[in-house]
C-alpha cells in the first residue's frame, strides 16, 4: 500500500537550498565548458537570446539573479544544450517546486 500521506515528524523539503546546491554544481561545469572551448559569453548570449547577465548568474550559481524555477531550468537546459552537455542528467535533481511558503494562492 502506497502512504502518499506526509508524517507529522518529517522535517519540510527546502526546495530554494536543494536547488542552489544544484545550481552551484552545475555553474562550475557551464563555465569550464565554455571557457575549455574558448567560447565568449557575448557569442553565446547572441546566439541563444539569453542576456549576458543571465549566463553570468548561471555560470556564478547566482540564483536570486534568476528567473522562476521552472525558467531557470529551460535557461539551464537551454545552455548546457549549445554546451553539449548532457541537458537531462544535469539537471535530473534540479527542483521546480516551490517552498510552502513561497506559494501563492489565487
């Protein structure tokens, strides 16, 4: 039988400290990847449509610089692409869910 139940004594899952520990991973093998292929951050941003400021933040683990979760995943899946980087491992345990708190209700 399946307990889809959260118990009372298991601690709430920090979604924005799960992320930046994947973000901090994942910027140090952005940046060495591009500076490894001698690529510029102008070329790149061009190429892409991304803003410079938004592949600084990424290759920096800058994650109040950054978009909505769900954004920054594309962002990150988007450049780690042009990278060739293996997009969907990289970012595998990256978490798009919010923090309770950080919900909104409409």
């Amino acid at each position: 039988m399946m307990n889809f139940i959260k118990k009372d004594n298991e601690p709430p899952v920090d979604y924005n400290q799960k992320r930046q520990e994947e973000l901090d991973k994942i910027s140090v093998l952005l940046k060495q990847k591009r500076e490894s292929n001698n690529l510029d951050i102008e070329l790149i941003s061009s190429q892409l449509h991304i803003t410079m400021n938004m592949l600084r933040a990424m290759e920096s683990a800058d994650l109040k610089a950054l978009p909505e979760p769900v954004f920054t995943r594309e962002l990150l899946k988007k450049y780690s692409s042009f990278l060739s980087l293996n997009s969907e491992e990289l970012l595998d345990n990256f978490p798009i869910e919010q923090n309770a708190s950080a919900k909104t209700n409409y």
